[in-house]
C-alpha cells in the first residue's frame, strides 16, 4: 500500500457530535421522525415517537445518528442526499464530519468495513447493557487518504449501489406493471362473466407431487428468502433433502403462515436446471397451472389481492399461530380465461419475469465486486483508477 497519501487519525478528530434539538421551532417539529434499523439506516417508521419532539435532535443531510445501546450490532443510520433531513430520538447520537477532512459518502462505505465492525463490537462501557457514546467512538482508529481519494472512493462504489438500486427499481416497476395487466384481463375485465366459474383446482394444481429421495442434495430454499416485492427466491443453498415441500421450476411458493402471507411472500420458481427438484418449508403452498394456462399465470393469481384476502380470511389455528390450510383452494372460484389470452399474458409475462431475473443476476454480481473492493478500498490496498478499471 502506498501510504504517503493516508494518514491515521481517530474519528474524534474528523467529526464532531451535533446536540441541535427541535426545540419550538414548528418547520422542525414537522420534520419525519427516524428511527435506526441495521438493515436500511434510517427508518421513517419510528418503533416509539413521544407526544413532544422539542427534546428530539435534528438531523440534517451527511449527519449519522445511532442508538448507543445498538451501534455494536450496526445499527447506525445515515442521512443521505435522497432522505429528507428529520429527527433523531434524544436518547441517539447525532455526529457529523468536517467536510474538508472526512467525506460523510465515504464514511458511510467504511461503516460498512471489517474495522469498523470488529471495533464497534468490542467497544463500549457499561456493565450489563454496553454503550457506545460518542466520546467512546470518537476513540476509534481510522485510516484516510486525502479528501480527494476519499470522494473518488465514494464514487467508485457509489455507482455500483446506484446500478443495483435502479436494477431494483426497474424489477419493481415491471412487476408493478405485470401485475396490472393480470387484473386488468382476468379480474376487471367485463369479458370474465361471460366464462365459466370453477374452483381452483380445476385449473391450476395445489401442492403436486414432486420426487426427491432422503438424503439427496437438491437446492434448498428458505422461507426467510422468499421476496415480499420481487418474485425470485434466489438465495437458495445446496441441502440434503430430508422433508418439505418440493417444487420444480414453474411453481409458484406460497407462505402459508402468518405473517408471510399478509405480507404477499411469494416466489416464481425459475432458478433450477431442467428436471431439477427443489425443497424448502412445510409451510409452503404450491401452485402449478395445468396446460393450457401459462406458469406465470398461478404466480400472478398467488399476488392478486383476491386470492390473499381469501387465503387470510380462511386461515385456522391459534393467535401467533394461525395458517392458510391447501384445502381452502377447493372453495376459491375462478373464471376460467380463452386459451388464446392465457398463452398472450404468458408470453408478456414470461419476458417480465425474464427480465427481473436478468437485473438480479446482474445486481448480486455488482454487489460482490462492490463488497470485494470495499475492504480493499478502505485499505489503500486497491486505488481508485485500479478500482474503476474494475468496475468497467
């Protein structure tokens, strides 16, 4: 590494704690109020707002805040150039960076590092629940080069994120789209009382039967994978198979327990090789249309708003318990669609879900070059030109 241009420093000497509260100020008292989630950052979603914010920090853009009792699991949220500037609980510390020698892009990035984290994890005082203020993180040892390179830094891995972010978005405006194409023709559609009513099983088979032998390995998927938005289950592993639900691709997953369903996890199955086998939970449902009815029109209807609301309504069991039993299919009418418009919505929908899969494939590679640079990056031990040439 080429240190000439990086210097070691602590965060203390780089940032400085912001105690500005909302106070009476009413533009600032109608600001949203954030709470910290280790996932996303900042979440407009507040798990506890009180009924006065005049003691609630502000917290303006390049600002970071964080719960000192959960910063040492990485919860730690960060206010962008996209999130209106808000408030923060007076119980969070608010921090912000001096711009000519600490570039706030480039620090949320090195949150994200292995320093950072194993430093953070092993800070902190207290004797039953460990703190982190900010006079213990403003300890913490950073290495940096010249403001210059961090912003280059930033950038490098800044267009990464925003290819994957628009990725996202695209995949979401797709499947937005494709969902109100199905609405439009086989639920709103005044053609549809004209066809014939029959119960779902008519058409579309419910939990087929699939062949797996104990102890094979075939691809696994967990129900914690399954997309609430998106349509792939794509974080699937490699297991031996022992028991659960089985599916090839062309089936559609369906969680049946609460609250998965009401949060609309489904799973287009697409991403085994022909003739494979896959498993995943007992609690899942398995939806596959008998021909002539495309794949992608059991998925569709899984999503449609009319079969959820059926699968709740008729959901059985105790309180925290409750589950969506197969059988309920047997009473859930539909109207069976002309072949011709079946094989047209499946056509359009197959190149949607291509599409989405092509932009998913695309983003898990961007994300692994992203999160193989960043270390690297962080280091000096990958510099910014090599870094581009990379991403290009």
């Amino acid at each position: 590494m080429n240190e000439s241009s990086w210097i070691s420093t602590n965060l203390g000497e780089v940032t400085a704690e912001s105690r500005k509260r909302a106070g009476n100020d009413s533009a600032y008292l109608a600001r949203t109020v954030y709470g910290v989630d280790r996932s996303i950052g900042l979440n407009p979603v507040a798990k506890y707002t009180a009924n006065s914010l005049e003691k609630y920090k502000a917290i303006e853009r390049g600002m970071f805040a964080y719960n000192p009792m959960r910063l040492n699991i990485g919860s730690i949220g960060y206010c962008s150039q996209n999130i209106q500037p808000g408030l923060v609980s007076p119980d969070y510390v608010v921090f912000e960076c001096n711009p000519k020698k600490l570039d706030p892009e480039f620090l949320n990035y090195y949150i994200g590092s292995t320093a950072w984290l194993e430093w953070t994890a092993k800070a902190g005082v207290g004797s039953v629940r460990l703190r982190i203020y900010y006079k213990e993180l403003a300890q913490l040892p950073i290495l940096l080069p010249s403001i210059s390179e961090q912003h280059a830094i930033a950038e490098v891995l800044g267009v990464l994120d925003n290819k994957i972010e628009l990725n996202s978005r695209m995949s979401a405006t797709l499947e937005s789209m494709a969902r109100a194409v199905f609405r439009q023709w086989f639920i709103e559609s005044k053609e549809a009382i004209d066809w014939e009513e029959v119960p779902l099983p008519e058409i579309i088979e419910v939990n087929p039967s699939r062949s797996l032998k104990k102890g094979e390995n075939a691809p696994y998927l967990d129900m914690a994978n399954m997309p609430t938005q998106g349509h792939r289950g794509i974080n699937w592993i490699d297991r031996s198979f022992g028991s659960g639900t089985k599916f090839i691709n062309g089936d559609t997953l369906l969680a049946r327990i609460t609250p998965c369903l009401e949060n609309g996890k489904t799973s287009f199955v697409d991403f085994l090789k022909d003739g494979q086998v896959g498993w995943g939970s007992t609690e899942y449902i398995v939806f596959h249309p008998k021909p002539p009815l495309p794949a992608e029109y059991g998925y569709y209807l899984a999503r449609s708003e009319e079969l959820r609301r059926h699968a709740i309504q008729n959901m059985t069991g105790t309180s925290g318990r409750q589950r969506t039993p197969a059988s309920c299919f047997d009473r859930f009418m539909i109207s069976q669609p002309p072949d011709n418009l079946a094989r047209k919505f499946g056509e359009f929908a197959g190149s949607v879900i291509e599409k989405v899969r092509v932009n998913d494939e695309e983003s898990r590679t961007l994300a692994s070059l992203r999160d193989r640079l960043l270390p690297k990056l962080m280091r000096g031990e990958v510099r910014v030109k090599d870094a581009k040439e990379d991403v290009t």
